[in-house]
C-alpha cells in the first residue's frame, strides 16, 4: 500500500504551517526553515515535498517573511500570516 500523509490539501497545509508557526512563536523559538520542516512533516503529517512548496508559497505571499535579525535562515510570521 503506498505511504499516503495525513494532510493533503494544499490549503490545509498551509494553515497547518501558520498554526506550527505561531505555535513555535509562543514559546519564543526561533523559527528557522529546518525546524519548520521537522516539526511539519512530523509523522508523516505532511510530506516534504508538499511543505517546501506551501511554505514557498506562504513567503512568497508575504504571509511569511525571512528575519536575519533573529539568525541564520530564520523566519518570521507577518500580519498577513496572522489572520
């Protein structure tokens, strides 16, 4: 049987993505790309493939924004990406 993820829909994953985001964010984590990965394909929660191109997408929305200020390759969710 082939491995199938829990979350298919693309919509679905990139409000999976915003809510691991904020959730990451309130216990004052930061947030890098790699982390991001790990906690979203978790389990099999999402597959890599799909997260990489949803949270493409998300920055290049402007719902997700980088922040070298907080460190290397580190992110930060916007107004757009709060609502």
């Amino acid at each position: 049987m082939p491995y199938k993820s829990l979350i298919i829909d693309k919509t679905d994953i990139k409000v999976y993505i915003l809510y691991v985001f904020r959730l990451l964010k309130n216990l004052d984590q930061t947030v890098t790309f790699e982390l991001m990965s790990e906690v979203v394909t978790w389990e099999g929660a999402v597959n890599y493939f799909d997260f990489v191109e949803q949270f493409t997408f998300l920055v290049d929305n402007g719902s997700i924004a980088e922040a070298p200020e907080k460190g290397k390759d580190a992110y930060d969710i916007t107004d757009i990406g709060m609502m």
